[in-house]
C-alpha cells in the first residue's frame, strides 16, 4: 500500500573533504512539491557557490537551517515528504506522515549523488557542471588509471534537468512573459550584480527573451556596459560592505567562504613556498597583429580571441622545454612530483572573492578549444557557479592583472603550483625598433617561482621563451 514517508537530506560533501557550507539561499519553501534533481538551494563552501539539487521528488515538509548558517557535512539540511511503500524492503524509513530518521533510506532509481568521482579514461571532463548525477555513477567508482595521477577529482557532468532558476545563457522555450506587478525576470547572478550596484531591477528592461534581464542590461542601465565585473569586485572585495551607521567609526565584516579560505591558502602559499618574482617587459605589437587577424579569420568567427588567449597557449608550448615549471613539492614524502600534464589555472576576480578555476588538460587543447575553455571558464566564474572540483588540481597559474590598468606584480604562489605568471597591460609607448626609436605595444610579464623547485635560470630561460613567442610569435614553431 502506497504511502508517504519522510526523508531527511544531509548536507553532502561537495568535494576535496570540505567540513561545512554555509546556506546562502533557499530556492524552495515549505510545502513547495519538488521534482527529483530540483534546484532546492545555493549553499557557499570555502571554494564556490555550489546549487543543490534535490535527491527526491516530493513535498518540503522541513528547511532545518536558515539562510547565512554555517552547517556542518552530515547534518540534516531539509526534509521531504515523499511516496513510498508502507512496510516495504527498505525496512520502513517512515510510516505516514513520518518516520526514523536512522532508518535506511531506500535507493530511488535516477537518484542524485554527490561526492568526488574519478573517471578511469587518464583524461579527466573538462566541465564539470553539476553535483548532479545518476546513483549508478557513484554506486561503481573505477579505479585510477595507473600511468596518471590527478590530484584533482572530477564530478561527472550531469543531464540538464528541471530547476526554477533558468541560466542566463539557457534558452527560455516555454517561459511566458511577466505579468504587470510581477518581480522583474533575472538570474541570481544578476540579481547579485543588480544588488552591488544599488540598480531596481523593477525599472531596468529586460532584453534577454521574453524580457529576461541580463547582465549586460544592469551594466548599462548605470552607463556601465563595458565593465568586466562589478565595481566591488575589482576592488576585490568578497561581499557588499554595508554602509556605516550614523556615528559608527568601524564597519567590521565576517570573514567566511571564499574569502577565508583564499587567505588562509595565500598566507600558507607565501610562508612555506620561497617565492622569486622576476619581470620581463617585451614588444608584444606582432601578438596583437596576429591577434587582429584571427578575429577577422573565417576560422575563428564567433569565438572570443583576447591577449589572454596568446599568452596561454604560449606558456603551455613554454612548459614543453621547461617542465620543471608545471611541478610541485611533496613535503611529506619528500619528493618533487611532475606533472606529465597541465590544468591551467586563471585568476578570476569574482563578487565573493579571488578564484582561480582551472582549464583541465589545457595542454592537449588547439587554440579555438582554448578559446572556448577561457570563455566558459571567465562567465561562470563572474556569475558565481565555479564548481569546486574546478578550482582544484590546477598545475600552473596566470592572473591578468592588465586588465585593472596594472603594469606588474609580484604574484603569490597557487599552493601547490610552482609557477604564476602575471600579465601587465598592453600600453603604446616609445620602444626602440630596428634601430629606431617608435610607438609600439609593450607588455610586462611577473613570473613568480618556488625556488624549492625551480632554479633561476630555469625560470629565467622559461621568461625569455615565453617573450620571444610574444615578440615574435612565428618562434612559437621553433619550439613546438
């Protein structure tokens, strides 16, 4: 006989043995029906904004935590009233109405799993999209395949599913258009994005489809439309500071999230790995042509070329003669361990911080997939889905400072990488060129190096390969 039953979720761990998260909003409420894989909630761990899928189908019956509580992996998060078989072989979780809490859940077809999951192919899925994924994934995990080791585990990527938050990229087939008096149609990101800037979304119009208001509509509605990220971000703080109280001489902010785990890993970084930074300033004018004439190249219409773009596909074609660059150091087994492969890691400047996701097996990719994987990589970055299964495992960094104006730096090491490597930004300015003095685009690069690992000679013929690329990128042939 069919009857309902209660079952409690846990928050699960999101990947790398993460303790806790934090609630950061709840997409359901009490009482709310939910299909299976639902998205039921926006949680932050000390790496990303992670959204929740909903491992039933069934009624809310409980929401344990409020929004802004950290919560410890483990702990009931919410519960459900679902159907199920009174008395049946899953001994009985509940009877109507209700149940024990301990008693074994009984495993749905279709069922959400979460966790870490190690694909056996020696190359792991470059996106990982989701926490979601079949229960047979995770009921049968294969073991690693013996010639690679990767530090980073990889989530399989998930079937699109039913959630109530459609993706500002996503294509709103059935979505009707709002009705007077209805909260303005956006994502959270944009919502996020709209909060920062102190914009009423009721009176910016939407031009996504059916009036969906994007990113781009919030920027220009404060004249801003070619900002990279919000003005807070580039600042680099993590979340609004609230305005002071009348009188107040602090404003004190709790430090949590992303933002506590990127300090806590910086300060590890700086005072355990001995850092040398070293600068180069080159002619990058005949990367910037080349640059232009891609563009403008059949082959590569529609995708989105930046210097960024050179510059990453010029260091992994560096690393090939300098692999002492793409290591790291093993303290407790004493051992310098090489990567035989490159994740390569981009600085991303996010509304909750400092990130650095990274583009898996980078050094297998042509120049368009790159482009693609950069592209993909900066947009979910900027509207807060960075999984963490992407911000670890990285073998190698590049922040883009240039883009704040800044001309170089002294970058702090990813832990666990032995290199970083800062791109300052494209001036015009007098340069000396065949024997001649003339305005031509200049760059400098910081390269930044543990020298546990890396000589300074090897960092320094590293720097000078990657600068001849850049001033001249037909050598990028010589050194293939």
């Amino acid at each position: 006989m069919s009857a309902t039953m209660i079952k409690e979720f846990r928050l699960p761990d999101l990947g790398e043995g993460l303790t806790e998260s934090e609630i950061v909003a709840w997409k359901v409420a009490v009482g709310d029906t939910v299909a299976l894989n639902q998205i039921i909630a926006e949680v932050e761990t000390a790496k990303a904004v992670v959204e929740l899928p909903s491992p039933f189908a069934g009624v809310v019956a409980a929401l344990h935590e409020q929004p802004g509580t950290v919560v410890e992996v483990g702990k009931p998060i919410v519960s459900f009233e679902v159907e199920g078989d009174d008395g049946g072989p899953d001994g009985g979780s509940g009877t109507a109405g209700g149940g024990g809490a301990d008693a074994p859940a009984k495993r749905e077809p279709n069922l959400v799993g979460y966790g870490a999951v190690l694909e056996n192919s020696g190359r792991p899925a470059r996106r990982a999209r989701s926490f979601a994924a079949p229960a047979a994934a995770s009921a049968t995990m294969p073991a690693p395949v013996a010639e690679r080791v990767d530090t980073a585990p990889v989530l399989p990527v998930a079937e699109p599913v039913a959630a109530p938050v459609v993706p500002e990229t996503g294509r709103l087939e059935t979505l009707p258009a709002a009705h007077p008096g209805e909260r303005p149609r956006s994502t959270p990101p944009v919502r996020k994005l709209a909060k920062d800037l102190g914009v009423d979304l009721a009176l910016v119009t939407g031009t996504g489809e059916f009036g969906l208001i994007t990113r781009d509509d919030v920027r220009n509605f404060v004249g801003g439309g070619d900002l990279p990220v919000a003005p807070r971000d580039l600042a680099g703080v993590s979340a609004p500071v609230p305005a002071p109280a009348q009188g107040e001489r602090e404003t004190r902010t709790p430090i949590k999230g992303v933002r506590k785990f990127t300090a806590a890993a910086m300060v590890s970084s700086a005072f355990t790995a001995p850092h040398v930074t070293e600068f180069l300033t080159i002619d990058v004018t005949p990367t910037m042509e080349l640059l232009a004439k891609l563009k403008a190249s059949r082959a590569f219409a529609g995708y989105k070329l930046t210097p960024l773009t050179l510059v990453s596909k010029a260091v992994l074609i560096a690393l090939k003669n300098h692999p002492t660059l793409n290591t790291r150091w093993d303290e407790a087994k004493q051992e310098i361990v090489q990567y035989n492969y490159v994740n390569l890691g981009i600085a991303a400047a996010t509304p909750r911080g400092l990130t650095v996701p990274n583009i898996k097996d980078a050094d297998r990719m042509s120049l368009l997939e790159l482009s693609t994987a950069l592209t993909e990589l900066t947009d979910t970055a900027r509207a807060g889905k960075t999984a963490p299964a992407e911000l670890s495992g990285g073998t190698i960094s590049i922040t883009n400072i240039g883009v704040f104006g800044i001309d170089a730096g002294t970058p702090i090491l990813n832990p666990g990488e032995a290199a970083i490597l800062a791109l300052g930004a494209v001036r015009k300015m007098p340069w000396e060129y065949q024997d001649e003095v003339a305005l031509r685009q200049v760059m400098t690069l910081s390269l930044s190096f543990d020298h546990r690992l890396v000589d300074g000679e090897q960092g320094s013929r590293f720097l000078q390969d990657l600068g001849a690329m850049l001033s001249d990128p037909g050598m990028a042939l010589a050194m293939v």
